[in-house]
C-alpha cells in the first residue's frame, strides 16, 4: 500500500454491527464484516485481523461500495466510498465486535 501506513488498526476502520452481520456471524460460516482502508488488499486484511484479535481467518472477500448522491433543498453531496471486508474465521475461532462496543 503506497502512501498509508501499514499498521493493523489503520487497515481495519471499525466493525460493521447491523443485523445482516449478526446474521452472518452466527451462521455455519462464522463471518465477522468490516469496514477497512479502501487501498487495503486481502492479504494485508487478513494479517491484521489475525494479529488485532488474535483468530486464525479463512478467507476475505471485499466489496465496494460507491458513494450516493443525496441532495437536501438546492445542495447536493456525495456519501463517502466504503470498502466492507467480510472475513470467514475458521472453526472454533470467534470474534464478538457487540462485547467490544
């Protein structure tokens, strides 16, 4: 990553606590969602999560989503640029972001 600092914490931004990662978190697959450092690639995701919360991970999957254009009476603005990091644990491995909070 040109320009940013490697560190694990400026990599992983915060949790993403809605109910379709809780969902995602209880499942058979023990997902964890995130949102990360939208020049972080997997495997950079991947190192830090295994060394900011001490799990073993089995795989990353990432998407982007763009920004909206939202408009109030004359003005408009764009929402920001989010990259969501969804990370597989593997078994016996968990991570509980509500405790955290």
């Amino acid at each position: 990553m040109a320009g940013i600092d490697k560190s694990p914490y400026n990599i992983i931004v915060r949790p993403i606590v809605t109910e379709k990662s809780a969902l995602a978190n209880s499942g058979p697959n023990n997902t964890v969602i995130f949102e990360v450092n939208p020049k972080a690639n997997k495997i950079e995701i991947k190192k830090a999560v295994e060394k900011i919360f001490n799990v073993k991970v089995k795989s990353v999957h990432t998407l982007r989503t763009m920004g909206k254009i939202k408009r109030v009476y004359a003005k408009t603005g764009k929402q920001k640029v989010v990259k969501k990091a969804f990370v597989a644990l593997q078994p016996g491995n968990t991570i509980n972001v509500i405790e955290g909070l």
